[in-house]
C-alpha cells in the first residue's frame, strides 16, 4: 500500500492539487524556523558570555563606592578580589573625540576568564591575558581607531590624564549584554583615576567589587551576604549594593530573552493563522477532487480502514517534506535577520540547539493536523455506493468543528511558543477582534460598493455584483489581506515616517547639545569659551543625584522602594531661584521670596507616584549625607522640551555643601556639513571644549536621536522581513480563497462566454472585482495603519499626531496592484480556457 | 445446471424521505450464472441502478437476501463486502469515473497496484492495446474523447480480471456510433475473458445482445428472459 500512496501523491502534486496546501505549510514553517533560528542563536550567544559575564564568581554593584564591610568580609574568607569602575566619558586624539565606555580596572581584574587582546587591526595574533592594564596604558576596542583617527602607539586623552594605547581589546570577560548602543570601550587602570579627575560627586559610575575563590568560601560569603540582606528587610538603610551570582545574572537574561523569543514567535504566528486558513481551504478543494478517487477505491475493495491508513502516509509525508523544506528556507531567511540585527548584537553566535528545530517540526505537523486534516477527514468513511449516486452527500465535518480545531491548533501553538496561556490567550483575542472589526468594517464597504455597482457599466456591474454575491469569500480575503497590510503600513510608517516627523516637530530653539559633568571651579571659565564661539546656552543648573528616604519622618523601607521606580533609584536634583522654562506650577506656589526653611518642588508625576503633597516633610540622601526639606510646590515639564529638567529643585542654597556639576543645553547652529561621518560632524565649539575641559562631557542631540533611529530601523527591518513572509501568507489566502469558487467562476464564465460575451468583458469584470477587492483591504490597511500610528504619537511619543498621506497611497495603491495581479493570475484558466472545455472539465 | 454466481432472494429496499417511506424496489428475485451476460433494463426511475448497486454489494437491502459466489453479502459488513469486491468485481460507468490527474495507462494499472498485483502496468499497456489505445498510454482524460474514455475504462474493469462485470449504462453518454463500438468491445472483452457481465441499460439492441434480460418497473421485477 505504501508505493502506490507515495505515487498517488505524486500524481496529485503534478496534478497541482496541491500546491498550495504544500506552499502555506512550507511558508508558515519557514517564518516559524527564522525566528526561532534567531532568537535562539542570539539567545545562546549571549548566555555563552554570560558564564563569564561577570569575570569572576562573585561581583558586588553599586552606585556608591563599595563600603569596607563587604571588603573586610571578602578579606576574612581570603577571596581573591579585584575593583572595577565603569562610567561613560570623552576620550580624544588630537581634533577628535569620543564619548566613550570607559571601565578602569585593578590589576588584579579579570578573576575569572581572560581579556583577548591583539596588536593589529588585521587581529593576527591574540594574545590572552589576565590582568588589566598597567598605569599609563589604555586598551580599546577596534572602532574607536576609527572614531579617532589613532594607531597603537598613539595617546588618547581621558579627563586630565594621557594614556598610551597599547593594545587593541577583541574580547572581555565582562563583556556585558552584548547591545553595543554604549560608545567603544577604554580600558585602564584604577590607579590612574584619580589622576584623571573624571570622578567627582555627581557624576554617575557604576562600581564593582569582583571575588572569586573556592566553593566555600564563596558560598559562605553568599550566605553572610543574605543574612545581611535579611536583617535590613525593614530597616530604611539605603540599599547600595547588589551582589551579583552567575546563576541570577543569568536568570535576568533569560527572562528578557524569554521575552524577546515569545514576541517574535507571536509575530510569526499570524504568519501561521494565515498560512493555516489558506491550508484548510486548499484543502477542502483537495477533499472535493478526492471524493471521487476514494469512492472508486472503495468500490474496488479498499477498505475504510487501509484508506485512512493511506491518507495519514500522505499527509505524513506532506508534512515531513514541507517542514524539511520549511526549514531549509528558514534557516536562510533567519541570516537575513541576523544581518539586520548585526549593528547592534555584538556577540559570538553559536550554532542553534535543537529548540528550533522542534518548533519547526512541531509547528509543521500541528498546521497539518489542524488546519489540513479536518477537512480530509470524511474522506475514507465515503459511501462506495457514491460511484453510482454522485448526488449523495459526504460527510464533511462541520464548518464549526473545522474552526474549532483550527483555533485549538492556534492556540496550542501560540502556548508552546509563548509559554505563557495568558500571553497565548491574549494574544490570540487580540488578533480575532482585530479580524472582527476588519470584517464588519469590510462589510460596510462591500454594501457600500454593491450599490455603487448598480448603474454602472455591465462588467463593472458584472464585477461588483461577484464580490457580493460571495461576500463570505470575499471578506476572508479582505481579513487576511488587511491586517498584513495594516501591520506592514506600521512597521513601516515607524521606521520611514515617525523619528523625521518627530524631529520635525521639535521647537526652532531644541538644543543641539546637552554639556554635563562640568566642574564648579571650570563653570565661568566654560561659559567664557561658549560666548566666545558664538553659541547661546540655556540657563545653567547645578545638578547632584540622591534619592528619597523618609516622608514626614516615615523612613521608606526597601519593601516600599521596590514598588515605585521614583523612589528606588537615584534622581537629579538641582537648586534655582527662577522657574525653568517649559515647567508649570499644577499646585502650590514658586518662590516669590526665599523661604524660612529647606523648600523644594516636586515634579507632578513623581509626587503622584510616591503620594506626597504640599506641606510634606521629606528627607533626602546626596551620597550619603542627609537634608530634610518641605514640598513647597508641584511642576508639571514639558520633557518635549529637550531642556535639561529635573524631578527635584531646591530653592538655592541647600545644595551648596554637595559640590554639584554644572549641566546645560547648547543651541549651536546646525552644522552645515552635510558629510556627517565619525570625523567631520564636530560642532567648533565642542573640540574646543573637551579640549580646554576634558572631564565634561558633551552629547549631541543629533547624536542620541540618530542612536534611536538606528535601533528603530533595525527592529522595524527585522518585522518587516517577518511580516513580508506573513503577507506572502496572506496572498496565498486570497489563492485559496479563489480556489473555493473556482469551479462555479469556470463555469459562469464558460456559460457567459457561450452566450456571448467577449472575453474582454470577463476579464473586465474579474479586474473589477480584484481591483476593488484590493482598494478595500487598501482602504481598512491604511486606516487601521494610521489609527495605529496616531495612537504612538500622542502616547509613546507624545506628539502630535499627524495624517500620512502617503501611506493612504502606499496602502491603497499596492493593495489594489497586488490583488489584481494575484488574483488575475490565479484566474487565468477562466479566462483562457475555451469554454466548451471548461464546460466538459466541470461535468 | 451452471453454477449461479449472483443470486437475490425478495429484495427490497426503501428509503425514509422527508414525509413518506418510498419503495424503490419491492421483493426482487433473481438467479444469474456464472459467465452469463444478462442485461437489466427499464424505463427511467425504475430502479435499475439501485438494483446494480445491491448485487454489487455497494449498498445493503432492507430486506432479502444476496449471495455473490458462495458469500452471502447480505450478512456480512462494509468491510467483508469491501473483501468480497476486491476479489470478484469490476465496474463500467456512464461517466466513466476516470481520475483526471492521471494517464490512461496509470488510470488502468491503479486498481492492479491497489490489490498489489505485480504485473500491474504490463496488463494495462496489454488491454489498453486491445482496446486499440496503444498509441494514447500517457494522455490524460482531458486529452481523450467520450468514446476513448470509456475505452479506457473498459481496459481497467477487464484488466483486473473480475468475476462479474458491473456497468451501468455504459453508453449512455456516447453517441449511437459510438456507443455501438464501445458495446462491440464489451462484448468482444466480454467473450475472451469468460465474465460474468451485469449491465444496465434502457436500449433495447443493448440488451438484446445479452443472454438473458431481466425488466424492472416501479421497482418490480416483471420478467427474467433467458435467450
Ligand atoms: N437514497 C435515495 N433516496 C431517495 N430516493 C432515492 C434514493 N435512491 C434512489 N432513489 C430514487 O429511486 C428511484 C430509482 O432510482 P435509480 O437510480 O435506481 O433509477 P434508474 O432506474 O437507474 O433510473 P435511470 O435510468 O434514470 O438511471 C429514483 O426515483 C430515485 O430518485
Ligand atoms: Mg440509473
């Protein structure tokens, strides 16, 4: 039984009976296999750095330099140790500069793993080591030789300090998270740091405390450390310090990873529904041309029960194929994703597990026995008597049932993907009320057109009246197409349209730099160099970071902390007289007079947050020393403004013992120089400035935003290459949508045409009927598009929101070229075939 | 006395339609030997189709009984019958029933393959040359006329050597000329293969050709004349 199954099908697929059951499987497996390959592969290159993430096997993080308690215990249980500091700064050579990931280390450092390093751009010989660089030297990482122009041998400034670049870094144990939004990496020593005067109150550095040491020592350590933890659960000491295991550090990744994989496999999943929607219609066509064949079968003898066995051999072996094939295209496509995501990945990709590959397996046999089986199920329980009573009828399984697993099949998938039944059942109801509404709005038009087409011209009428009179099919086209389109329109509109306008719309007087970290001693020596180059500078505020920890006389225990960001991290604070601009009064009073005592002003959505209002008490930490102050007022700000602005602002005075750095915005003039390359986008001012003042830091607006725009477009690339693969599903619904009316439009159009109607006007009806057709999934795509697009630039980007004709275009234009085409083409054996041969195919 | 290979003892069948019972065929009795040719005619709605199917055992009576060879077919299940008709039966239709994705030559050797047959294309190239198709092995019906279908058709019932022969209306659909070369070769086959052939037609010259013809009307077998 088994050849003959495997020539039956063969017959079938030259036949083309089957095309476009294999092609959907093929194509829903395909997208499932990418971004599977994918997420898996960044996922696995990321944890491999993980095992030596944290270059040692314990690492103590804070804000704060770490306290000589932890030392002392690390000491007492003879761990080896190592410090690390981390912030960011800019670094130059000669006109150049870059603001760069600077992380001075110990000699000690690293504890665990080695640093890689080379002597040469062309990376001939690596060379291992396992301490950091001594005092004087600085290593860097391959691109800031570009950024700088620089060579090994060459000094690069960091703050007041010159060092050598010695060695070129391939890779640290410590490497991080892998995203490379950070600027590039200057190793040095710790002992040069102070020299370098980059280390001041206010300025933001990461500290780490690296210990490695025999099993128990480490676990003893742990232990002490929890205990302490435990102790302090109530107590409103301020919690500096996390200590940092591979095993959690891990844990964080996961999630996120965890997280990242369920939203691309959810993307791909409408890829999957539609893939399965066009599979069931092909197949139920299939089923019909089949009937025949498994009448004659069991009329010749077969039993029922070998027939069902041959059936499950063939759709066995159209599963096994069409996944293999699925896969192989996947795993080609899944490098198109990895190129997109290149820029901004910067990990060591190994080769995937076995994880996507299951998915791939299981997704295919899933579509097949979900989508295609229900609709061939009947086949074998056919009557033999059917060979001489044709009229009889077959026991298809319901519409309903077919749904039903269908939707069981989805949802069964979207779990196994998603691991999570909520995100699955969310996810799932989200995308059929999206469906829902498309429908009933697709249903509007159609009722809208067929009245349109009532005094029109014959095959416009013709046309129209088709796509009513099967509004059904009609309106599983439209879904299908529609939503594709819509989320391609959004993806896309994101990328192209969104950060220009958002630019756009941004004030004549936006900064174009922000300046920061400035000394107090340096600040009017500054200001003198700014006035001097022409450029004009928002007021200037003194800037310290602390946190809250005690509201009227309540301290805020670690428990409450937790729950709102406002309180668990450190803020800005700053000290004026006058009100910044873009800041509103909401509640209370500015100071008119200054007052008796400490005042402050809170930032509106902070106070909600934390629940506090006028009149109340609050103790705040800078670095440790306490001040008490009154919540004098509330301010709304406009972050629009790209003003520096902060969510603390003391009346002057209270800050003064804290030595704050002084922070502003730049308004230079647009830089003309249209080559904006790594060397030649430097406003005069700024070389001028780092310079003269090497510990400020300057970041230029252009900068972060072209930042943004980059990761952006590299997301929206990556889901558009996913949702192209999704629309290719889409077009094959409208194929096997085509296919359910196929034999009745062969022979309406066999009989128009005997009765004489030129070809011309079946043709011109079927263009009609496609055409409009595709305006309409045009017309819902581009308005579910903008909807979608209005709603991200009043909430996300807090903008205001703005029309884009040219998605409306876009939409309708390629929603009206692509049906037409598609369909047309599907159609071509109606309109080609003579009719006295379409006729006798039929009967 | 010749063996008899069919045989039917008062059957009946009816049928519950949405508000009355219809009887479409009232106490049927027939014997038919081995290798005879007998032909079942009557006028339209008779019943002769349905009578065709229950002695092929494609359908069960509500009542009688049936014996095809020495099984009664009348007790035993779908699946004994489906046994019963891969050994002793073959079919010719009005429409032909061939598979359009699939060459003559494939269309005939497919029910050999079925039944595992090893010889399978052999025989069919053979019988399609007999039905003088030699020359048309790998056209697929679409490519054939009415005529060279039912041709086809006939090598694939031959081909698989039944024991008895089914076919209903065979030329129905077939122009007179037609239809008069395609009954030649059926009697032709016929004759060779020692089958016993039961065919159902509403032309007289048909079933004059055959040795023994059985009338049916409203369901009702009249008479059963042997020549
Ligand atoms: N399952 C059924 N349900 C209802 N009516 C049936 C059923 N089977 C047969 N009939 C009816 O029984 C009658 C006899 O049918 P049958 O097909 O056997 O006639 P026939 O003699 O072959 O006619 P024809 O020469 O037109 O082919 C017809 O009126 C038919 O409609
Ligand atoms: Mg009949």
């Amino acid at each position: 039984m088994n050849f003959i199954d495997v020539k039956l099908l063969w017959r079938d697929w030259k036949g083309g009976q089957l095309n476009l059951v294999v092609s959907a499987l093929v194509l829903a497996v395909m997208v499932v296999t990418a971004v599977s390959l994918f997420a898996d592969r960044v996922e696995r290159g990321l944890n491999q750095q993980i095992t030596s993430f944290l270059a040692s096997d314990l690492t103590l993080r804070g804000g704060i330099e770490i306290s000589d308690d932890y030392r002392a215990k690390a000491q007492e249980l003879n761990l080896q140790t190592a410090d690390l500091a981390l912030f960011r700064s800019m670094v130059f050579a000669g006109d150049n500069n870059h603001l760069a990931s600077v992380k001075a280390v110990s000699n000690a450092y690293p504890l665990r793993g080695e640093v890689e390093l080379s002597d040469d751009l062309e990376i001939g010989k690596l060379s291992n080591h396992t301490n950091g660089p001594a005092s004087g030297e600085a290593w860097v990482e391959a691109r800031l030789f570009n950024l700088l122009d620089i060579k090994i041998g060459d000094k690069i400034e960091v703050g007041y300090l010159k060092l050598t670049v010695t060695h070129l870094i391939v890779n640290e144990p410590d490497r991080g998270t892998g995203f490379t939004a950070a600027g590039a990496r200057v190793m040095m020593s710790i002992d040069d740091l102070p020299a370098s005067q980059l280390v001041r109150p206010g300025s933001r550095i990461g500290y780490r405390f690296l210990m490695s040491g025999d099993d128990r020592s480490i676990e003893t350590y742990k232990k002490w450390y929890q205990k302490r933890e435990d102790a302090l659960k109530n107590s409103s000491e301020l919690k500096h310090f996390r200590l940092v295991t591979p095993e959690n550090a891990e844990e964080q990744l996961a999630d996120a990873m965890q997280r990242g994989r369920a939203f691309l496999l959810l993307s791909g999943t409408i890829g999957v529904l539609l893939a399965g929607l066009a599979m069931a219609l092909a197949s139920q066509r299939y089923a019909s041309r089949l009937t025949d064949q498994v009448a004659l079968m069991k009329a010749w003898g077969q039993s029922t029960g070998s027939i069902r066995r041959s059936q499950f051999v063939r759709l066995f072996i159209i599963a096994s194929v069409s996944t293999i094939l699925g896969m192989l295209l996947g795993w080609l496509s899944h490098y198109m994703l990895l190129e997109v995501a290149k820029g901004v990945l910067n990990v060591e990709l190994p080769l995937p597990g076995a994880r996507p590959w299951i998915v791939a397996v299981v997704t295919g046999f899933v579509c097949v026995l979900g989508f295609a089986l229900p609709a061939l199920w009947h086949l074998p329980t056919i009557e033999p008597l059917r060979v001489l009573r044709r009229d009889l009828p077959d026991s298809l399984l319901g519409q309903g049932r077919r749904l039903a697993i269908g939707v069981v099949s989805l949802l069964v998938l979207t779990y196994w993907y998603s691991e999570s039944l909520i995100t699955s059942l969310l996810f799932l109801g989200a995308l059929f009320a999206l469906f829902a509404v498309c429908a009933l709005v697709a249903l509007q038009f159609l009722k809208l057109v067929q009245n349109l087409g009532s005094w029109r011209g014959s095959f416009v009428r013709l046309g129209l009246a088709n796509l009513w009179r099967r509004r059904g099919q009609t309106l599983v086209q439209l879904v299908g197409f529609s939503t594709t389109l819509m989320l391609l329109l959004v993806v896309t509109g994101l990328r192209t349209n969104l950060i220009a306008e958002w630019e756009a719309q941004l004030p004549e007087d936006t900064p174009s730099h922000f300046l920061y970290n400035v000394a107090d001693r340096e600040v009017d020596a500054v200001k003198q160099v700014l006035a001097d180059s022409n450029v004009t500078t928002t007021p200037w505020f003194p800037m310290v970071r602390g946190r809250l920890v005690a509201i009227n006389g309540e301290a805020i225990t670690r428990e409450r902390m937790s729950q709102s960001d406002g309180l668990s991290r450190e803020v800005n604070f700053t000290q004026t007289v006058d009100l910044p601009t873009s800041n509103e009064i909401v509640d209370g009073q500015w100071w008119s007079s200054p007052p008796a005592g400490l005042e402050f002003s809170m930032e509106e959505q902070v106070a909600t947050e934390i629940g506090v209002g006028i009149g109340d008490e609050i103790e705040f930490s800078v670095g440790g020393i306490k001040i008490t102050a009154t919540l004098a007022s509330i301010r709304s700000v406009d972050w629009q403004s790209m003003n520096p602005n902060f969510y603390v602002v003391f009346y002057p005075g209270a800050l003064d013992r804290y030595a704050p750095n002084w922070v502003t915005a730049v308004r230079a003039a647009k830089s003309t120089n249209v080559n904006r390359g790594a060397l030649a986008k430097q406003a005069p001012f700024v070389s001028k400035m780092v310079q003269l003042y090497p510990t400020a830091v300057v970041l230029e607006l252009g900068d972060v935003i072209a930042r943004i725009r980059d990761v952006i477009n590299r997301v929206t690339q990556g889901l558009e290459l996913i949702l192209f693969l999704v629309l290719i599903c889409g077009a094959l619904v409208l194929f096997a949508a085509i296919g359910v009316s196929y034999d009745e439009r062969l022979r309406e159009n066999a009989i128009l045409r005997t009765l004489g109607s030129s070809k011309k006007i079946i043709i011109g009806a079927l263009a009609v009927e496609f055409a409009m057709l595709g305006a309409i999934a045009g017309l819902i795509a581009s308005m579910g598009a903008e909807a979608i697009l209005f709603f991200v630039q009043k909430n996300v980007f807090d903008m205001v929101a703005q029309w884009h004709p040219s998605l409306w275009f876009v939409g309708i234009g390629s929603g009206v070229v692509l049906i037409t085409v598609l369909g047309l083409a599907r159609s071509r054996d109606i309109i080609t075939v003579p009719p006295l041969q379409s006729l006798r195919q039929i009967t | 006395m010749t063996q008899s290979i069919l045989r039917a003892q008062g059957v009946s069948k009816r049928v519950r339609t949405a508000d009355h019972d219809l009887t479409i065929l009232d106490d049927v009795s027939l014997d038919i030997k081995l290798g005879q040719s007998v032909a079942i005619i009557g006028p339209s709605g008779a019943g002769k189709s349905t009578l065709l199917g229950l002695l092929a055992g494609l359908d069960t009576p509500t009542d009688g009984e049936i014996w095809m060879g020495e099984h009664q077919i009348t007790a035993t299940n779908e699946e004994g019958r489906a046994a019963i008709r891969a050994k002793m039966v073959g079919f010719v239709f009005q429409t032909f029933q061939l598979l359009g994705s699939l060459t003559a030559l494939e269309n005939v050797s497919l029910p050999m393959e079925l039944s595992g047959q090893r010889d399978a294309r052999q025989r069919a190239t053979e019988y399609l040359a007999k039905v003088g198709l030699a020359e048309r092995l790998s056209h697929y019906p679409k490519q054939l006329s009415g005529g060279e279908q039912q041709r086809v058709a006939l090598a694939r019932a031959f081909a698989c050597s039944p024991k008895i022969l089914f076919a209903d209306e065979p030329t129905g659909n077939l122009d007179q000329a037609t239809g008069l070369k395609i009954s030649d070769l059926l009697f032709d086959l016929n004759r060779q293969s020692d089958t016993t052939l039961v065919l159902v037609t509403h032309e007289q010259r048909l079933a004059e050709r055959c040795e023994s013809i059985i009338t049916i009307d409203d369901g009702r077998l009249l008479s059963q004349v042997t020549s």
